[in-house]
C-alpha cells in the first residue's frame, strides 16, 4: 500500500503539531488538541475524521492515531483514500519540538503549503532539492537545527517567497545560490551564523521589497555591490562578522527607510561615505540626511579613517553609535549633543584628539560611554551628574585631565559617577 508522505513525516518524530486556534476549548489531552487544531486547518472535507472527539480523554481512538503504552501519539497515518486531507495542507509548524533526522523530501509534495517552520529542531542532512516544487510557499523558517550541505538551487523557483530563515546552522555552507535573486518577493533573508561563503553577487539589487538582509558571522568576503543601493525597501542590513573588504558603497544614499547598518568585524576601508546622510532612516555619515530613522549603526572593528561626518549627529532616533576599533580621527563634533536619544555611545580605539565637547552633556539619555585608547586632551566639560542615566564610563589611555584630581596619572577609568559629580 502506497504511503502518505505524512507517514514518513511523522513516523519519524513524536507529533505534537502546534495549536492554530488558541481560542478553541478542548476535553482532550494537549496532543489531541493539537491534532483538531490540525484538523480545522484544513481546507479539504473531514467527515472521515468525525470520530476525532474533543470529549474523548485522549486521542489514541481516533482514526488514522497510534499511540504507545504511555497514551503518547507516536504516529499519524492518513492511508491513500483520505489523499485529499493532506492535499489541501497549506500550513505546517513543527517548530520546537526536538525533531531528528531529515527533512523528508515527501514534504515537498504538499503543492499548496504556503508556510512551512521546522525551526528550532535538531534536523540534519541537507535542504531536499524538491523545495522548488512548493511554488505556492511564502514562508520557509528552518534556523536553529544541524542542517548541512548547500541551499538548492531550485529556491530560485519559490517566486512567492517572502521569508528564508535557515540561519544557526553552522554546516549549511556552499555560495548563495544565484537563483535565490528570482525570489522578486523575499523580504528576509536570514543566514546568519552559517558558513555560507562566496560575495554578495550584483543581482542582490533585484530584491527591490528586501526589509531585512541578515548573513552576520559568516564566511562572506568580496566588496558589498553598489547594486545593494536598489533594494530601496531595506531597513535592516547585518553583514557583521565576515571578511567584507573594500568602501561602504555610496549607494546606501538611497536606502530611505534604513534603521539598522552592522557591518563590525569586517575588512572594511576607506571613509565612512558621506552620503549615507541621505539615509533619514539611518544614523551615521554626514549626508546622512535622508536616513531619519536609523536607530543603530555599528561600523566597529574595520579600518575605517577620516572623521565622522557631522551630518550623522541629524538623527534625532539614533540609540546606538558603535565606530570603536578603526583609524578615524579629528575632533568629536560638537552636534554630538543634538542626539538626545543616544544611549550607548562607543568611540574607543580609534585616534581622536581635541576636547569633548561640553555639547555632549546634551545627550541626556545616554548610559554607556567609551572613549578609551584615543588622543584626547583637555578636561572632561561639566559635570558627569547632569547626564542621570549614564551607568558605564571609560575615558583611560587618552590625556583627559580630571577636574578632582582623581586620576594623577590623568587615565580616567571606568568606575562610579559620584567622583565626577
């Protein structure tokens, strides 16, 4: 007798599929529960299934039910006449349930999944070739299993596709495929903590509805194309923790909605471009003007040089500034204090020199601060009292002179607020 791919699918696991309808009350134990939540997602007749009773203890009567010794469902078998039930499936979550084994390729046969989560698992093997089959799929989640080999090339099918997580699984590895770029609708793509390697190709500005491009500590290496600059929806880029050489391309100028930009621990030079202030999302460089909603940028870790363009002090949303561990230099602007909302602020290991200026008492939300390892003098402005929240501060190795006479050797370290109150 033929088998249902559901057979393979959850012969090989102990079934709790989760709950669609949190609002439905059930008699039955949390498998059965599970299991009619199931059973009203589906879109197909289920009068095959009418003995499966919301009043019965446990579901080890039901049809197509197996279960142990203990009243645990180990298996759930729909036989070829009831074909029409998982047919019509159009989603599936095993998400967090201590999944072993492969990724059956029958899975792949459910023409009508829009959603497939098998996140959180501990799947191993590869992706199943058969997933560009799935044409109808929207979301794919696999992060956080033990997946290896390469992504198929056949993903290039999925044109309908809106989200790829895959990333936690430190042996999937190979080159993104290219095909992935027919993806038109993707606006995820998580990778991160993979060993996916290989340069982000040219063909990544036709993602044009792409929010959130995540490949952070990686194998990436090669310069970020330009072409990045046409994927116009994105909000979020994480390429941290690569090997990315080359400049900050100018084209994020035109990325309006940019929020988040973490590209720390690369191989990056040159300057940070000036025309990121045309990013009124973003909060960095001096062109930074059109990047009003950036919230966090972290450039740390690179060989970045020259100043900090003072445009990048215009984002009034800006939390986060991260530029520690490069050659930049100059002064500390003075607009730095038009940062209200700054809360962590990390300048260190770098070479600036002059004073702080008194404008950064302006930075009234601020609670970490870190100016360690540069070339500045003079002494610190004001009173450290009138910034209420600031927990963490670091001013050793420059020539910072303290206005107690604290610190002789004048290297100011981190320690309690009360000394320069």
């Amino acid at each position: 007798m033929p088998l249902n791919p559901w057979i393979t699918l959850f012969s090989f696991l102990t079934i709790i599929l989760p709950l669609l309808n949190p609002f439905v009350a059930f008699a039955v134990n949390p498998q059965g529960e599970a299991l009619l939540s199931w059973k009203q997602s589906l879109n197909g007749p289920t009068e095959a299934l009418s003995n499966w009773n919301p009043t019965h203890e446990t579901p080890c009567e039901w049809l197509g039910i197996t279960c142990n010794k203990k009243k645990e469902v180990v298996e759930l078998e729909l036989s070829p006449k009831r074909d029409c039930y998982t047919a019509e499936l159009n989603y599936l979550d095993l998400s967090g349930n201590a999944l072993t084994g492969e990724i059956p390729s029958e899975i792949c046969n459910l023409l009508k999944l829009q959603e497939i989560h098998l996140n959180s698992n501990q799947l191993e093997g590869s992706i199943p070739v058969q997933i560009g089959n799935l044409t109808s799929l929207k979301r794919l989640t696999l992060f956080e299993n033990q997946l290896n080999g390469e992504i198929p090339n056949t993903i290039g099918n999925l044109k309908n596709l809106q989200v790829l997580r895959a990333g936690r699984n430190k042996n999937l590895g190979g080159l993104i495929p290219r095909e992935i770029w027919n993806c038109t609708e993707l606006t995820m793509l998580g990778l991160t903590h993979t060993s996916v390697l290989g340069f982000l190709p040219p063909s990544l500005g036709l993602l044009k509805k792409l929010e959130t491009i995540y490949i952070g500590s990686s194998l990436l290496s090669g310069q970020i194309p330009p072409e990045i600059g046409n994927c116009t929806a994105l909000q979020n880029i994480y390429l941290h923790e690569n090997s990315l050489t080359g400049s900050i391309p100018k084209s994020l100028e035109n990325l309006k909605s940019l929020r988040n930009l973490d590209l720390w621990k690369n191989s990056l030079v040159g300057t940070i471009p000036s025309e990121l202030g045309n990013c009124k999302e973003l909060s960095i460089p001096l062109a930074i003007s059109k990047c009003q909603n950036l919230e966090a940028l972290d450039l740390s870790e690179n060989f970045l040089t020259g100043n900090i363009p003072q445009g990048i002090f215009q984002f009034k949303k800006l939390k986060t500034l991260y530029l520690f561990s490069n050659n930049l230099s100059g002064e500390i602007p003075k607009e730095i204090g038009n940062l209200e909302n700054l809360h962590n602020l990390d300048l260190s290991l770098n070479r600036f020199s002059g004073n702080v200026p008194a404008e950064i008492l302006g930075c009234r939300n601020l609670t970490y601060l870190n100016l360690h390892s540069n070339l500045i003098t003079g002494i610190f402005p004001g009173k450290l009292s009138r910034l209420v929240l600031l927990q963490n501060v670091d001013f050793s190795d420059n020539l910072i002179e303290d206005t107690n006479n604290d610190f002789r050797t004048k290297k100011m370290l981190v320690g309690s607020l009360e000394k320069w109150s």
